[in-house]
C-alpha cells in the first residue's frame, strides 16, 4: 500500500469544513472541540478509504465532507443501548432483551435510582441491614421455600450453589442434562468454572435412579438435576424424578439441585402453555434447592433465584461469589415489584407484559391485525402487499422449546425491494423495528408489540417503503 493517492490532496482542510453550513449549523449545540473532531474524523476516514483502494465519496467538496462529519457526530449521540420494536412474536427474546417490565416495576426502579433507599439499612434500629431481606420473604411466600436469594442471574445462581455446595468436589448429573443453553452457557463448563468435578451418570436417553446410586463415591458433594429447558428428547427415554433424587440425597445425606431454568410461579394453564412444574412443584418434591431465571417466565428483571432449605441458602449467602455476584438497587427493586403482583395471581397476569403476552388469545391477535392493516395499507400505497395470514409465536428464553403460541400476523411483500433491504431499512428506524421473514414475507406479529406502539410501526413501514432504493 502506499502512501500517496492523487485525490488525497483534495481533502478539505479542518479549519475549512468548521466553516461550512452543515456544521456552523451545529454550533449552537456543540462544543467546538467535538465539532473539530468530527471533522477530522471524517477526513481520516476518507483518508483511509482512497489508501485502501475504496470509493470515497461521489464528492469531496467540503460541503460534502461536512455532512459525512455530521453523520460521525449523530452516530456518536445515538445510544447504542436502544428501545426496539418488537415485532418477532418471540416473547422473552433473549437479544432484545426478554421480558418487559410491569408499569409498578418501572416505578420503583426510578423511585430508588432517583435517590437513597433503604438497599442496606434497617430503618427500625436505624443501622445496617442485608440486601437480600427485599426479595426473600417474597420469594418464600411464593414458592413455599424456607429461604432465597437473588443474584445477578440464573447462570449465576447455579455457578454460586455449585461453587458453595460442591466446591473441590464432584457432583452427579445425568447425562441426558448435560445441556447447552444460548449465549455459552453449558453445564460442564459452568461446573469446572465452580470448582466442581463432573461425575456423569446414565446415558443421553435414559438414566435410572440406581445409576446416581452406583456413581455415589467418596467425593461426591451434590445431586444437581437440570431441566432440559430448551430441547426435548422423545422416544424411548427415563429420566429420574425429583421425588426419587430428594429421597436419595437424604438416605446418603447429599443436597439435591435442581436448576429450573425458567421459574413458573402460576400454573401454565392460566397462560395457555404446556405443563411444566412452577418453582413451588419443584421445591414440593423434596428436592433442597432450585434455582430459576428472573427475566424468563417470571416475567421480572435478569436475576437468577435460589430458593430452598434454610441451610442450604445460609451456605450459599456466605459464599464470597455471593458478594461477586450481589443484585444492584434496580434490579432489586424491580424484582421485588414484580414477585409483589404475583401475592394476586390475577393481578400478576394482567399486569406482567410478558405473562399477557403468552396469554394472548388467537382472536384477539387477529383483532390487532385488523386494526393495524387499514393504516399500515395506507402508508404503503403500491409499494407493498399487506396480508393477514395465521402464524405461530415461540415462547422464546430457551423456555418450553416446543410450545405453539397460535395467532396472526401481518404479511408484508415489498414491490420495489427486497426482503432483506425492507428488513435492514426497518431495523434502521427510529426506534428500530424487528419483524421476522418466513416463506419470501416480513411477518409482523402484534403480540410483542406493546399497547401505544403501533404509530410508530406504520411510520417506520411508510418512510422504509417510500425512501429511494439505493441501499
Ligand atoms: C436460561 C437457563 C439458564 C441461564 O439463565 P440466565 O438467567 O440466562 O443466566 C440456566 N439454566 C437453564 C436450565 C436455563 O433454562
């Protein structure tokens, strides 16, 4: 590469392009310093383009330049941690961010950020205080556990009861939940960053009690039992229950874990979904300790929960990765509002975003799209066919891999564009809308858009259909 490109001499001079239109324009609202460097940001960038052989820019005109500098500041005062239109169907996507929070939830987040709080203090002696009393008593109330704690989030609970309960030891788990779930998160790699020996029982399809019964050795510290959250083996399969696990443990006087995943705390029938034990069926079993996800069925922020013997929790407590691993005021105070609307398991599901939206009916989804295809038709003129067609949602989380949420959606086949540039204009909105393609369509699934949103669904479709096609 060299360093010389005949057009290199054409880049406008710093001092030239702050004295241009577009960025005078910004003066008032900038430090000049940060308009300097957007200028300079600029050139370079140009710079590098022509020494690496790239298109520049049609123009380098100073005037031109100064806008791509414009552009490089807008970029930079774009938070890159945006609110996105969810359009999916997918109700706890794991990428956008899973589930939604409850108006109360909001509320005492801002109410607690805002100020001071009572995150450490006892107000009744006026002294220091244990974060973890917020959310405990909750918690045993609604599972029926002796005692909990809340930590960071599910991957953690289970890292802090393995290095706690199993530490310099080995634990048994069956093969068949030896799983993976999104974002790296596997169970032997989870049991070797704890510290913990992996002692693996049975086969991928069928593992019998007396199979955790032979395994049983000096070593041996912990039962941890997995629930397959997001996959299923079919066919000719045994697992062991909680029952026969919890009354192993107790005849040989090991702890018995169970790490749920998702934490259930209604019956899935009250949203229309597949039976799956709540925390409190779990725990019913005899089984010591579980541990469940915050932000996936419960509906709450990421946080992961360990519920169970009072002993057991008192270990985990005064472990150091407890203190590593400590919930922040927010999350706190967002998970405490929200296990507070399941003391009415009526309130909870009508108030709980993502609970609503697993329970939404087929009929009223087609409702939804009715309403949002007169405008949606408007905005797009010839330039896209809109249909209403059937389309079935996922839970999403890695939760209940299985379950068909039926409803509708809108069909959206460009004219003039691909799919994929439809897609990406889309996802360039403001906010971002992300919609799914199936069958050489954009599906757009009401059911994770949230109440007020539509507005800014049909502009976003209008202005991405009519914008010119050079993208
Ligand atoms: C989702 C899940 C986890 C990880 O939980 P996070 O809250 O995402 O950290 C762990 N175990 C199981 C079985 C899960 O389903």
């Amino acid at each position: 590469m060299t360093d010389h490109h005949p057009l290199l001499r054409q880049l406008p001079a710093i001092d030239r392009l702050l004295n241009t239109p577009p960025l005078k324009a910004m003066a008032d609202s900038h430090a000049h310093a940060q308009l300097r460097a957007a200028a300079q940001a600029a050139v370079e960038e140009l710079r590098r383009r022509l020494l690496a052989g790239e298109k520049p820019l049609p123009d380098l005109a100073p005037g031109a330049v100064a806008r791509l500098a414009v552009e490089f500041l807008h970029a930079l005062e774009t938070p890159s941690l945006r609110r996105v239109l969810n359009l999916t169907g997918t109700v706890l996507h794991t990428n956008l961010g899973r589930a939604p929070l409850a108006q109360s939830a909001l509320q005492a987040v801002v109410e607690v950020a805002r100020g001071y709080s009572t995150l450490e203090y006892e107000l009744g002696e006026g002294r220091r205080g244990e974060r973890h009393v917020h959310v405990e008593e909750l918690l045993c109330r609604l599972t029926g556990a002796e005692a909990a704690l809340a930590v960071n989030n599910n991957a953690g609970a289970v890292l802090l009861a393995l290095a706690a309960l199993a530490g310099g030891k080995s634990a048994l788990v069956s093969r068949g939940e030896l799983i993976e779930i999104g974002g790296s998160f596997r169970i032997p790699e989870i049991m070797a960053a704890g510290g913990v020996r992996l002692v693996e029982v049975g086969t991928t399809n069928k593992t019998h009690l007396d199979d955790y019964r032979r395994a049983i050795g000096d070593g041996t510290a912990l039962i941890l039992k997995v629930h397959t959250s997001n996959y299923r083996i079919l066919g000719f399969t045994s697992t062991v229950t909680g029952e026969e696990l919890a009354a192993l443990g107790r005849e040989r006087g090991l702890p018995v874990l169970e790490d749920l995943g998702s934490g259930l705390l209604l019956d899935p029938a009250a949203l229309g979904l597949p039976r799956e034990p709540t925390v409190r069926e779990a725990l019913a079993t005899g089984i010591d300790a579980v541990t469940f996800s915050g932000d996936k069925l419960l509906g709450g922020p990421q946080a992961g929960v360990i519920a169970g013997r009072q002993e057991i929790i008192a270990r985990l407590k005064h472990h150091p990765l407890a203190r590593a691993l400590r919930l922040d005021k927010m999350t706190l105070a967002a998970l405490e509002a929200t296990l507070r609307l399941y003391l009415d398991p009526q309130r909870a599901l009508r108030e709980i975003p993502a609970l609503g939206m697993l329970a939404i009916p087929a009929e009223e989804l087609l409702r939804r799209c009715r309403e949002l295809l007169p405008p949606m038709q408007a905005v797009a003129g010839d330039r896209a066919d809109l249909e209403i067609i059937p389309a079935t949602a996922t839970v999403g989380g890695g939760a209940m891999p299985l379950a068909e949420l039926p409803g509708f959606a809108l069909a959206v086949t460009p004219h003039r564009l691909s799919l994929q540039q439809l897609a990406a204009r889309l996802r360039r909105s403001d906010p971002p809308v992300v919609g799914r393609t199936q069958d050489n369509r954009l599906l757009l699934d009401p059911r994770t858009l949230l109440p007020g949103e539509e507005p800014l669904l049909t502009k976003a479709l209008g202005a991405a259909l009519a914008a010119p096609s050079h993208d």
